[in-house]
C-alpha cells in the first residue's frame, strides 16, 4: 500500500512537468528501500502496484493502463525490471518487523 499511494502522490506531483516520463526511474529508489525494510514480497507487490498507478495517473490515456507515449512504456518497463531485480537480489525473504 505505500509504494502504491506514494506513486499516486508523486504522480500528482509530476502530472504537469515535462520530466513526468522518467519518473519511474526516479521511483527505482522507493522500490528499493520498501523491499528492503518490507521483504520480498512487499517489493515486488509494491512494484507491480506502483507500474500499475503510473500507467493508470500519470501518463495518457488518463483511466487505463495502455500508455500511448513509447518512451514511458519503456521507462515503466524499466522500473519493473529493475524494482523486481532489486526487491529478488536485496530483499530478506521476510519483513524485519515481523521477527521482532
């Protein structure tokens, strides 16, 4: 849930920037940190949200998850690759809060 409203936020943010495009990128870094703290599984959940959010907010057609600009399709594809990579190489199995 805190990949997916935090890509909603910084969705919001860029919505009227020309940079919007490489916000998913930029959020690469989010993705880390969650799965790392998270685990495994918040990783790659909050990754597949938070492609899910962009496609969805941020880039045209507004409402759908078909993105007509080919250079955010890239850069979504990207984020997945790298936000599912990093959450399988770095990500303990389990969250670190539930072992306390």
């Amino acid at each position: 849930m805190l990949c997916g409203t935090s890509a909603a936020v910084v969705s919001w943010i860029a919505a009227s920037h020309d940079w919007r495009v490489m916000v998913p990128l930029l959020f690469t870094a989010v993705l880390l940190l969650i799965a790392t703290i998270f685990g495994l599984r918040a990783g790659v959940f909050g990754t597949i949200l938070a492609a899910l959010v962009f496609a969805a907010v941020l880039f045209t057609p507004m409402g759908s998850v078909h993105v007509a600009s080919a250079s955010a399709r890239a850069n979504l594809g990207w984020m997945l690759l790298i936000g599912l990579g990093f959450s399988l190489l770095f990500a303990p199995p389990t969250s670190t809060f539930r072992r306390h």
